[in-house]
C-alpha cells in the first residue's frame, strides 16, 4: 500500500524519500493534475475556481483550484454540484473494496500515520441545488449509503466537501484508472435500501453535532407550519418564524456544549430549510391513516395485504366512474363510444378502457320498460313507447297530460302547426299551469319496474283525462 501512482503513470513523489516535509504542508502539485485524460487532471477540473483548502481539516482559505491543489486538504466537488463519490475509511484497510466486491475506485489517498484513506469514483456530475431533480439526487444518495456500508465508511462524510489532496507528498496516492462510472452501474454493485417514513427527528443518534440536532428540529417544525404559512402568510413571514424557532432552540451551552452555534450558522440553516420547504414539501397532515381500524395485534404483513386490497378496490371503483362519465358525455354529444375517445375523455389509457368492457356493454344496451294495464286488464301495448317512456326529451307528454304549446283552441291535441303556436300570443302570467310541459317539474328517469296507467299518471303528476277513462270503459265492456 505504500506505492505510489508512479507505478500506473502518475508523477506523485514519495513522502518516504522526503524526510523534512515543511509544516505548511504547501507543496509543487504533481504534473498529472495537467496531463488531459487522467484522473487527476478531473480533479482539477470538476473543483470550484474559488476553492476552500488549508494544511487542517478546517479548510479555512479560498484559493484559485490551481493554487489549492498544493494544500493537504482542498474543496474537491463545487457547491450543489457532485463530481466525485469520496468515501472516508476510518480504518486501515484501504482496499476494502476489493473484499467487499465492488469496482476499483479512481483514486486512494492513504494517510500514512495511521493507514486512514479516502476512496474517490468519479460520476457524471449531479445537481444538488434547487433545480436539480429529485430522482437523481436520491439515487445517487442511495448508491452512497450502501457502498459506505459495505466499506466501513462514514455514512454521514457525504463526499466532502473538504477531502485529503491526490498527489500531495503527505499522502500514500495510488491512481487506478480514470473510467467515469454512471449510477446505474455502480448500483448493479449493491442493494439499495428504500428510506423508511420518520415520523419525527431521532435526537439520539446526532448527540455530537450542533448543526444536525438544530437542522433536525427546524425540519421537523417547518413541514408542520408551511401548509398553514401558504395559505395565510408568503415566504418572508414563513422564514421569521423559522428564524424564532431557531433561536429560541440555540441554547446548547445547557445541553452540554461548549458554547451555542453562531448567528451566521443559524440563518444558514434557517434560509436552506426554509427555502426547500417552501418550494418543494407537499406533505400533509390530513391524511386519513388507519382508515380500516385494523388491529394493531395482527402481523404487519397481513395488514398491508388488507390496506392494499381496499386501495384497489378503490381505484378500481373510481376508474369506473371515469369511464361511466366518459360514456355519458359521448352519448349526449351523439358521437360514437369508442375506446378511444372514451379514454382520452376519462383520462385513462385505452388499455383501461378495454378492461373495463363491461361498462360499454351496460351502457350501449337500450333501457326499456314494460307498460302494463290496470287492473281492468287495460292493454297499453299499441301505445308508442316514444311516447309512453321519453323522460329526457323535451315535450314529450305521457297520455292524458296537457301542454300549453300543443293544444289547440278545439282542444286536439298535437293538431297545431309549428307556425300556428309560433303566431299564437303568449298568455297571461300564471296561464301556464304545472300541467304545461315546459314549466313542470324536471322529469324523472324511471327505474325499470312495472306500473298501472294511474301509478304512471301519479308519478309523473299528469292531469287525468276523463275522455281516456271513458274510452277505456268502452273498450273493457
């Protein structure tokens, strides 16, 4: 482990030939940093112009990246921006990689004190910052979770952003290849664990940090009240409360700290929660959890498989619903029911549509319903079942009911022109009666059961005609 990067091309000098290092740790930067196509030469590339370095972990100056890579420790991914994986081993097995199964990093810089090291793999850059997608950003954190496990490193280093220098003499430098690895490929590697939902910040396991316990509490504060702060307030009033929160909770010197964090760190970290929070949490707490009842006493698994059935069951329902209103809406434009339109109208894919056939066989069958006689033994069926059984066309009267636009001065019935009632000079207020059938009531769809003449007559709150009884009478005798 003690060889170099000379040994695959890399001019990087040897700390054991040196043995009067200067304390500042400044040193002539290997000529590999500008040889095109290497490792190195990325490093260089992909660091911020400005970047932080020092001869400390501190990283406390900011220094052009061509005078920084002369520090032992430097800024190596931009801010919002991550170029390079870097794994911090806090042992000394430096190629625990191999061990674990996982690809050959781009480069090792191995601490020769204590045989520590950092592990660099270079990726296609990843945006960090608010306009960087989602999707990528988690995937990428996940592919870091589990290599940091199988390799034993800090799960919490998250790549920097301050790390030891490639090629500085204080380091044991080994340069490996320059491949860029995509995610995916190094995901083919591991097995990515899904988050589990946190209902609230789990102190305990972040009693050295400041920031993180400060960072977790805010959190946790600001997706309660943002829903609330959106409706009623804007982002400036939401990020003062945020801002109370935080300074009311700065109080670790009680808690066993040396001193509270500084101002500047509190609205550092008021401004990243606030801004996130408000442009992207969609949560809510007026979700319906544990809608079922279930008992807490059954295995996990037999409730999901319960909460899982009543979700299809749902779905299911509610896509039917789709495609009902769908049909019902093509019928009344008059246009052909056909998948296609059917879905693009509910929303849904023809797929679907074709799935739930059958809706469309409900909905093309015509609804009829039988007309039977009275008791008397009335037979109604020479009626026109237009005529008996219309509810949805306007004017269409059931026998025996009148109509103001219809009836003319003889009193026939449906013997008047269309030019005649055009002609014919309104009436008086309140000449139109509840018999007419414009200013009736709105007709009602009857179900498919059988009904007399008088239940029909009664339904539909049509005026009785003694002319059809008599001519009923006529025809019984």
């Amino acid at each position: 482990m003690e060889a170099t990067s000379k040994s695959h091309g890399a001019d990087v000098t040897d700390v054991n030939t040196q043995r009067n290092i200067p304390a500042s740790g400044i040193q002539t930067p290997p000529g590999r940093f500008f040889e095109e196509g290497t490792a190195f030469n990325r490093i260089l590339i992909e660091a911020p112009y400005l970047a932080r370095c020092s001869d400390n972990k501190t990283a406390a100056l900011v220094r052009p990246r061509e005078y920084a890579i002369r520090f032992p420790y430097m800024q190596i991914n931009r801010q919002g921006m991550v170029s390079w994986l870097i794994f911090d081993l806090d042992h000394a097995n430096s190629l625990k990689w191999d061990d674990a199964g996982l690809p050959p990093p781009n480069l090792i810089v191995r601490n020769r004190a204590n045989g520590h090291s950092h592990l660099y793999y270079a990726i296609p850059t990843v945006c960090t910052t608010e306009n960087g997608r989602d999707k990528p950003i988690l995937f990428m954190k996940a592919v870091y979770t589990a290599f940091a496990n199988l390799l034993d490193a800090d799960p919490d280093y998250n790549s920097g952003p301050v790390a030891k220098t490639p090629g500085h003499p204080w380091w044991s430098t080994i340069e490996l290849h320059n491949h860029i690895y995509d995610l995916g490929e190094l995901a083919d590697y591991v097995e990515l664990n899904v988050t589990p939902w946190k209902t609230g910040p789990n102190l305990e396991e972040l009693p050295h940090s400041r920031h993180c316990i400060l960072f977790e509490q805010l959190r946790y504060y600001a997706y309660s009240v943002v829903n609330r702060e959106r409706e009623r307030g804007n982002l400036a009033s939401f990020t003062r409360m945020l801002e109370a929160f935080a300074h009311n909770h700065n109080r670790f010197a009680r808690a066993g700290f040396t001193q509270n964090l500084m101002l500047s760190s509190v609205r550092a970290t008021v401004r990243s929660v606030a801004r996130w929070t408000w442009t992207r949490y969609e949560g809510s707490t007026r979700c319906c959890r544990g809608s079922m009842e279930l008992d807490k006493s059954l295995p996990l698994p037999e409730r999901q498989s319960l909460s899982a059935k009543r979700t299809h069951q749902l779905r299911h329902k509610d896509t039917e619903s789709k495609i009902r209103a769908a049909c019902r809406g093509l019928q009344e434009r008059g246009e052909a029911l056909t998948m296609t339109a059917i879905a693009a109208l509910a929303g849904v894919t023809r797929q679907t549509v074709a799935n739930y056939g059958h809706i469309l066989n409900e909905v093309s069958k015509p609804s009829t319903v039988a007309i039977l006689g009275a008791d008397r033994g009335q037979d109604l069926k020479s009626a026109p079942q237009a005529e008996l059984l219309s509810d949805s066309t306007p004017g269409t009267r059931w026998p025996g009911s009148k109509c103001c636009h219809s009836e003319s001065e003889t009193g026939d019935v449906g013997t008047e022109s269309e030019s005649e009632m055009l002609s014919k000079p309104a009436g008086r207020a309140g000449d139109r009666g509840p018999e007419c059938c414009h200013s009736g009531p709105e007709p009602i769809h009857a179900p498919a059961v059988k009904y007399g003449v008088h239940q029909i007559t009664a339904r539909f709150g049509a005026a009785f005609d003694p002319g059809l009884q008599d001519s009923e009478s006529e025809d019984s005798s």
